[in-house]
C-alpha cells in the first residue's frame, strides 16, 4: 500500500520534511517514489506542494497520513482525500 507520508531531512535540531508517496512498509528515510512536497515544522509553513501530483497519487489508491491530512488542511489545499 503506498502512503503519502513525512520524511525526515535537514540540519540537526532544524527538521525540515519532504512530503513524499513511499511504501506504508518503508522506513521513515526509506527509498520514496515521489516527491511531492516540503513542509518546515519550525515556521509551520509548506514550503511548496504539488497539488496535481497528490491529486494523482490519492487517485492511484494511496492513503494520506494523518499528519499529511492535518498539512494540508491547514494549507487550505483542495485535494480529493476520500476520509
């Protein structure tokens, strides 16, 4: 099953997340195979976010992570999240 789901990167104690599809089975830093976003808990801003790519992922079959869910609520993205 593929997730939309953060992946840890950046400096240390400065975390910044890419929003990524991966394996729901990967580990967090696993191999991804999209990149779909980034978002800096920091600021509590995205970055940037590819709107249409999610839209096709979540088409595809894949499920967003709570987290994911809260992000982009919060960033007022109108994406087709079945949940």
């Amino acid at each position: 099953m593929v997730k939309i789901r953060l992946a840890r990167f950046g400096r240390t104690h400065h975390p910044i997340y890419r929003i990524v599809a991966m394996d729901s089975k990967s580990p967090r830093e696993g191999h991804y195979l999209d990149i779909l976003g980034t978002y800096d808990p920091k600021s509590g801003n995205v970055i940037n976010l590819n709107k249409e790519a999610i839209d096709q992922w979540i088409k595809k079959g894949a499920q967003l992570s709570d987290r994911v869910k809260a992000i982009l609520k919060q960033t007022n993205a109108n994406v087709n999240a079945n949940s």
